[in-house]
C-alpha cells in the first residue's frame, strides 16, 4: 500500500473518478482545485456529488473538503468497509458511472459489498448495465474475484431524462489478486445481445434484432440476441429503446458495443433500424480494435494487473483510448507503477495495431478484510 505521505494535487474536473478511486485504494489524500473555475456554473456537478457520497457510504473514516463554490475538493480516503448498501445515482450519469468505480474497489472491502442502485440504467454517455454484465464481471473473474454472491441484476430498467431503473450489485471480497497472462484474444465464436425497450411497443426490439442481424449474419452464424421489453412499475419513467451486443472469442475474451435511443426531445429521433445496424457496425469497429479487453474495460484490466500480486502480469489490448492513456499516468503516481509498453502488429489477425503491456503488481493486500 502507498505511504499516507504526502497530498497529491491536480487542476480541473477532468478524470475525477480515476483520482478518487485510486486516492481510495492507495490510502493517498487528493485535491483537485480549479474544478470548472470559468464555467457559468462554477464547482463539481450534481453527478460528481453523488458519487463522493457513494465513496463516503462504502468507506468508514472518510474525510471530504468542498469549498462553497464547489470549485475545490479535499478528499482523504479511509477503509473501504462495504456492506449492505443502497444509493439514488444522480439521473444526468447513468449507473453504469458509478459501476464502473465500485468494481475497482469492491473486492476490497472490509465486507462483501451488496448494494442497491436506483437511476439511470442505459444512457448515450456511460457504459449500459448489460454491458458491463456481459464484459466486466468476466473479467474481474480471471483475477480470482467469484463466488457464489458475485452478481449484477437488473430488477427495473430507466432511460434518461427520467430514470427510474434498479440494479443489484454484489461481489466476494479477496486478500489477494493472482497475475493473469491475457495475450492471446482467439477467433470470434458467437455474438450475444440484449435489445432493451421501455414505454414503447414491444415491436421496437424485434425491429433492432432484425437490422443488427442484417450486418453481422454476413460474417458469423451464431448470433442471437434477446429482447427485454419491460411494461408497468418496472420500465423507469421515461420512454426509450437500445440495444448492447458482446462478442465472445474461443480465449474466453469479451468485446463489447452499444448504442441508445435520444432521450425524447434531444435532437431527432433515431429509428430502431438505424440503430440496430450502428451498433452492429460499431461492434465490427471493436473487433478490428481488438485487444484481449475491449476499450470500455481497459483501464480497469490494468488496475488489477496493478494491484495484484508481485508477480508479472501481461494483457494485450487495442489502441490505447484517451482515458486509459490518462490511468496509465495517474498509476504511475499513486503507486509507483509503470508498464512496458509493446507495439504489437500480428500478420493473421488483420486489425489495428495492438498494445502490449507488462507490469509487476504492486503486491496489494487487502488490509480491511478481516483475518480468518
């Protein structure tokens, strides 16, 4: 674990969550000043609010600073303690933002976490639920996080700019994480999907499956794609239609893509045609991309290779996105971590160029866990 030394400072609003979590992890105290100084609006917004509530809910000892501009943030971290847990996510992210973070820090915790999550399921901006069902939780496995409680349930769903949506998330806690060698992606065997809609006809979805299916048949016969039509008290509050597809390779790999309709009143309305095939074309874009991680799960990859054990771990990924690039530097200060960094150009599997990134774990150990 990082020394309680000193305070790591940054400008502005960007990579906030990143800064937090990896402030969480590494016990290291952050502030962030100048947080959108020349705004109209000046200081953290609503979304960023909720979720430094959630990060004060799953941890005990927590001490957090905000100016009364909310344009300067002191956040020391304490113990991650998890628990039972219930948070209303502010509906401009969806919960897919706050996912994202509690798989970093879930296999942590004092307790195993078990928590309610009510909002914004499936949105244009954040990764969808289904997504990172499909894709996260498949990962977080290869690093030893699984038991029997390790699940992420959709009980309603809610599309912008009303929400509504519930999700369950529980995950066991580990002491340590082992080194994994995820270099080799495999062939594409079978595309798997969910075309999701809510408050409108049930006919929608089926028009998704079809216009998706019209793209990818042309390349692989086992596809199939559900559609989840939900009605009444568990369709959220506002109306919309989506769909999330995943790749699965003969490696086990996931690469995943997705697209949702406008929230009503944004723009003009897209037809499910359209969108079907967007996304399908969208999800060949991510295969090309390749990698043995797709790029909405790359940073996290790369924080477990981290933490893990003092042991080499290795991942092969596609082009770099903007964020990871960001994560790569924000490791690098909090736990003095650095990656080698391959260019890798495979002459059968015609594609983007790929990355191959080697690091040492940082040896982590879950301090809060209490010894058996």
């Amino acid at each position: 674990m990082a020394s309680k030394g000193n305070c790591l400072r940054y400008e502005g609003c960007n990579f906030f969550r990143q800064r937090i979590v990896l402030s969480t992890l590494s016990g290291r105290p952050v502030k962030i000043q100048g947080i959108r100084v020349k705004d109209e609006s000046p200081g953290i917004r609503d979304f960023e609010a909720s979720f430094i509530r959630l990060m004060d809910k799953i941890t005990n000892g927590t001490r957090i600073e905000i100016n009364e501009t909310g344009t300067s943030l002191y956040y020391q971290p304490g113990l991650l303690s998890g628990g039972t847990l219930e948070h209303d996510c502010n509906i401009l992210r969806s919960i897919g933002y706050y996912l994202e973070s509690l798989f970093c820090l879930a296999p942590f915790m004092k307790h195993p976490l078990k928590i309610t999550l009510r909002g914004v399921t499936n949105d244009q901006v954040d990764p969808s639920v289904d997504t990172l069902k499909a894709t996260a939780i498949p990962l977080l496995k290869r690093f030893g996080i699984d038991g029997e409680h390790f699940e992420l349930k959709v009980l309603k769903r809610g599309m912008p700019p009303g929400g509504g949506g519930e999700v369950i998330f529980s995950c066991p806690v580990r002491k340590l994480l082992r080194p994994v060698q995820l270099t080799d992606p495999g062939k594409i065997k079978r595309i798997r999907g969910v075309a999701y809609s809510v408050r409108v006809s049930p006919q929608i979805g089926n028009r998704i499956v079809d216009a998706a299916r019209g793209v990818l048949n042309r390349f692989l016969p086992d596809i199939y794609i559900h559609t989840d039509h939900l009605k009444g008290a568990n369709s959220g509050k506002s109306p919309g239609f989506g769909l999330s597809l995943v790749a699965e390779t003969t490696e086990g790999c996931f690469l995943s893509a997705e697209l949702a309709s406008n929230p009503q009143g944004e723009g003009s309305t897209v037809l499910p045609e359209d969108l079907g095939r967007n996304c399908a074309m969208l999800l060949l874009e991510e295969i090309y991309r390749g990698g043995c991680v797709d790029s909405v799960n790359q940073s996290l990859v790369l924080l477990l290779m981290t933490l893990g054990q003092q042991d080499v771990s290795k991942v092969l990924l596609g082009p770099l996105s903007p964020y990871t690039i960001q994560f790569l530097r924000h490791l690098r200060s909090y736990f003095q971590i650095m990656f080698k960094m391959e260019s890798k150009t495979f002459e059968e599997q015609k594609g983007a160029e790929k990355v191959l990134l080697t690091c040492v774990g940082a040896g982590f150990s879950n301090l809060s866990k209490p010894v058996k």
